[in-house]
C-alpha cells in the first residue's frame, strides 16, 4: 500500500475523531471509551486540554504496542494520536444539537467510522485499541466488540463524576462506536474460498506467490462433462477477498469459485 496515501488516510480520519469528540460527544459531557474517555474526564476536571492528556495517557500503551505489534504500527498510531490532539486543539467544543441522544448516536457512529478506518490502515486512536489489537492476535474476536467491553469502565467513571443518565448515554456512544469498527474493520472474519478451475497449477502458483496462505489441491471432475479439474481450497480474512477475487479473474476468468465465512479456524493460520 502506498504510505503516502496510508497517512493521507490517517491524516483525514484522525481529524474526522476531533470533530466527533468536540462537535457532539464532549459538548454534553458524553465521554468517549478507555483512555480517550478517561483523557475527556481529566480534560472536563482541569484546565488542562482534552488533547493534551490524550497524549499523555497513551505514552505506555503505545510502549506495549511497540513491543508486540511493531514500530510501523506504533508510528501510525503516534501520528494519528497526536493529529487527533492537534485537531481537539482547535476545533471548538460546540454543540450542534441540544439533543444528548443525537449528539451520542451521530457521536459514536462518526467516531466508530473513523477509528475503523485508522485501524484499518495499521494504525490505532492509542488507549485500548492497541491492548484490543495485541489481544486480536491470539483469537479471532471481534475488535469492536472486545473494545466495548474494556472501556465500559469508564462509564462507571463517568457515572460516578457526572451523573448516570450520561454514564448511560457514553454507553449507548461506545456500543455504537464498538459495532461501527466491526462494519469497517473486518480483519477477523474468515472467510472459505474454494475454487474449481482447469488451470490449477497456474492458479496456486499466483495465489501462493501473492498471499501468505496455505491451499489445498484436489483432483475433481464435472458431474456433467466428466471433464478432470483441480479444485483448490483455502481460508483467507476479509480484507484479502477483493484482492483474491482479482488474481483468479486474471488467470481462470471461467473459474468457478465459491465463497462462505467460516465460523472458526483452528491450527496454524496466521492472522
């Protein structure tokens, strides 16, 4: 991927957070999850800018981050954090409607949008994204939902500093941002990809050459034409579907290929 249209990316969605954070989530005091929700806490509680503590508070996870998903990752992440703090700097807290339960639903949806993109493209908004990241590594969960679950702390902060009905409206605002990453951020569905085509051995050639996938091979035959084929089988993530669909269109554009999301992998996939 180019890296000046990864930034580029980064860039803008980074931006895009600043405006859900400071248009519609801190302007009724509804907080956003885990580190970023607790650098608004500290944000609304001193003179001290939101964006500011963003970064401050982000320093040791991205320190694990760095450690176990590498420094390409961890720059990202850097860049888009600071972008982020940037933006809140500048962009006025204001509110666009006077609304709570508007400004949390439009919140959490530009919010969850924004963030799925960014990690997406191998970067992260710091906070529990990057613990829900290292965690993703061993087991195929759902990032968004992993998410929610480790920042629902912070409502019972939140609870606890402003008032309930705004601990249940950061909740609503977490659990939709949570669902959103999981529409953008696809990266743990899985998905069987089976192929029957006549050009099998050019075929797992290129897909071996492209992707970092094991395939199976097996000899087939038409039902009908009796005709000998080689049917090829393979798991890939959600992302590579695009590409794969492409690379076999170029070799066997009359492959027959059929494609289903798996519910579990277990043995040696790399994720």
């Amino acid at each position: 991927m180019n890296r000046l249209y990864r930034f580029a990316v980064l860039f803008v969605c980074s931006i895009v957070l600043g405006f859900a954070f400071n248009l519609f989530l801190l302007p009724h005091e509804v907080l956003s999850g885990g580190i970023t929700g607790l650098a608004m806490v500290f944000g609304l509680l001193t003179p001290v800018n939101t964006g500011i503590w963003l970064v401050i508070l982000n320093i040791p996870i991205l320190i694990i981050g760095w450690m176990k998903l590498g420094k390409e990752f961890i720059w990202n992440s850097v860049f888009s954090v600071f972008i982020t703090s940037f933006a809140m700097q500048y962009i006025p807290v204001v509110k666009v409607t006077e609304d709570a339960l508007l400004s949390t639903v439009f919140g959490g949806v530009i919010a969850g949008i924004a963030i799925g993109f960014i990690i997406r493209f191998y970067g992260s908004t710091g906070g529990f994204d990057v613990i829900g990241l290292v965690l993703t590594q061993k087991r195929d969960i759902p990032l968004g939902g992993l998410i929610f679950s480790l920042n629902s702390g912070v409502v019972f902060i939140s609870g606890f500093i402003f008032s309930w009905d705004l601990a249940l409206y950061t909740m609503a605002s977490i659990y939709i941002t949570g669902i959103v990453i999981d529409r953008v951020h696809t990266r743990h569905i899985k998905l069987n990809l089976m192929v029957v085509t006549d050009r099998g051995d050019e075929l797992k050639n290129e897909l071996i050459g492209n992707l970092i996938r094991g395939i199976t091979v097996m000899d087939g035959q038409g039902g009908y034409s009796n005709t000998e084929r080689k049917v090829l089988y393979t798991v890939i993530s959600r992302y590579e579907l695009a590409f794969v669909k492409s690379l076999i269109t170029s070799v066997d554009a009359r492959a027959f290929v059929s494609i289903s999301e798996t519910v579990e992998v277990i043995g040696n996939f790399r994720r």
